[in-house]
C-alpha cells in the first residue's frame, strides 16, 4: 500500500455543505516517526473509518475535506497558538505529547520543539485550514450560505476527558455561537429520534466543538457550524485492530444522514437571508 503524500483529500461538491474530517488521518511521515514512540506509531486516537462511516455525502452533493496525516503530527482542530479550548479541563495540544491515556508520544529528548512546531503549522495546519476556508467562502458566494459539519468520533469510555461513558452522539455548537438557535433544536430534535434506536446523545456537553466548529462557525454571516462527536462503539471495534463493524455502521448512518439533510435543508431555506 503506498503511503499518501497529500496534505489532505478534497471533494467538491455540488450543494453549500461541508464536512471536515480533521482526526481521520492515518499517516505519520517517516521523519516524525522517527522519533515516536511504540505507542504513537498504534495511531490509537485517530478518528477511525470516517470517509467509510460517512460513505453517502458525494451522493448527497456534500463537499468534503479529509485530513490524511495523524493528529499526532499536528492537530487540526486547536487554534493554531494552542490555547486550551476548554479552559481548566485537561485536553491535549497542537502537537500533542502524549496519547488520551498518556503515553508518551516521543522517545526520550525527541519532543518537538518551537521551530519544528513552527514547521508542521506552516506545512500541514495551514494548508488544510486555507482549503476550508476557502470552500466556505465559495459556498457563500455561490449559495448565499455555507454549511459546515466538523465529523469526529472518539473512544466511549476514555477517563481522561469524562467520567464514565461518552453519549453516542455529542453535537456541539460553541456552546451557542456557532449556528443558529433553530438549526441546534432542529439536529437535536434528530438525536432525540434517535434514541429510539438505542442513541444517547448530548447538546455541547463534555464537547462543544473544536477550534474548527468555534472559529467558521459566524451565523451573523450565514456560516453555520456543527460538530459532531460520536462515540466509537456506534460503528467499530473500539480495541486493536480497531476494525469496522458494517452492522453497527449501518444501524447509526440513517441518523447521520438525517443529520446532513437537516443541514441541507436549513441551507435552501436560509440562502438569501
């Protein structure tokens, strides 16, 4: 299998949605690895199967970003200055030093310092944050509205970052700031059917989205963003090798896809406000 060199994948599509998937990389440059320990080369806090999971969206005529490097590279959903998004909470950085269950990432004397911080910015932050902001702004200036859904998934129990077990399906919306009163109650209203299924869901809990859902989400310019954290166990084997579960995944993706019709939906309604 050879490994991919591009900083990101890209599908336009043809509707003003978009899905970025920041933590669905796998892939960590032979330099970097290097210098790595046992543990981050299991690449275990990687969003897994994304693109899989979210196989319906081009047929949607969703546009979207996919990350192709590991967040153990750079992480790119935290602001590009590494201030703690969840103030007093532990959480891990830009580059991150150590695993959700930390483990140390690096070698003895292997962390990186401020000029390869520097570097990864420059050659991986950026290029994908340009491609998104890019997106949005043709969006908006193609539909009269962009749509944005930051697409994460997360280990159910880590204890690190929250007591006991994670809901199935966590939206967050800066804790209010990033779309729309209405639109929040409309994906809401989605999780609550859900739970029909067996879904648990919560609405800017433990995750009220990233740096990316804070930081594009300006519903006073008709950008609306939404973050979705979803717990692992919905569509996959949660240990090594953390291997897809169809049967689970075919059981959750109904409710996703409702997820991005509402999304849909809110944008042909709202395109000339």
């Amino acid at each position: 299998m050879s490994l991919p060199v591009e900083k990101f994948l890209f599908h336009r599509g043809r509707l003003p949605l978009l899905v970025s998937m920041p933590h669905a990389g796998e892939y960590i440059p032979p330099d970097i690895a290097a210098g790595m320990s046992a543990a981050a080369l299991e690449i275990a806090d990687t969003d897994w199967h994304m693109p899989r999971l979210y196989d319906f969206l081009q047929e949607l005529g969703a546009s979207v970003l996919v990350a192709t490097h590991s967040r153990y590279v750079i992480d790119l959903n935290r602001p590009e200055d590494n201030v703690n998004l969840y103030p007093g909470q532990d959480t891990t950085g830009l580059c991150p030093l150590d695993t959700f269950h930390k483990q140390a990432l690096y070698q003895a004397g292997k962390n990186p310092d401020e000029a390869e911080v520097q570097r990864r910015i420059t050659q991986y932050w950026r290029p994908y944050h340009q491609q998104l902001e890019q997106e949005l702004q043709r969006m908006r200036a193609e539909h009269g509205v962009a749509m944005l859904w930051d697409a994460h998934s997360i280990a159910s129990v880590v204890p690190r970052f929250f007591e006991g077990r994670l809901p199935d399906l966590n939206l967050g919306t800066g804790a209010g700031s990033s779309c729309a009163p209405e639109l929040t109650q409309q994906l809401q209203a989605i999780a609550a059917q859900a739970a029909e299924a067996g879904y648990s869901h919560a609405v800017n809990g433990r995750f009220k989205g990233g740096h990316i859902t804070r930081h594009y989400g300006k519903p006073q310019q008709n950008i609306h963003a939404v973050q979705l954290e979803q717990a692992q166990l919905t569509y996959m084997e949660e240990q090594l090798p953390f291997a897809f579960d169809e049967q689970r995944a075919a059981q959750v993706r109904p409710t996703l896809r409702r997820f991005m019709e509402v999304m849909l939906a809110w944008a042909e309604s709202h395109a000339s406000d």
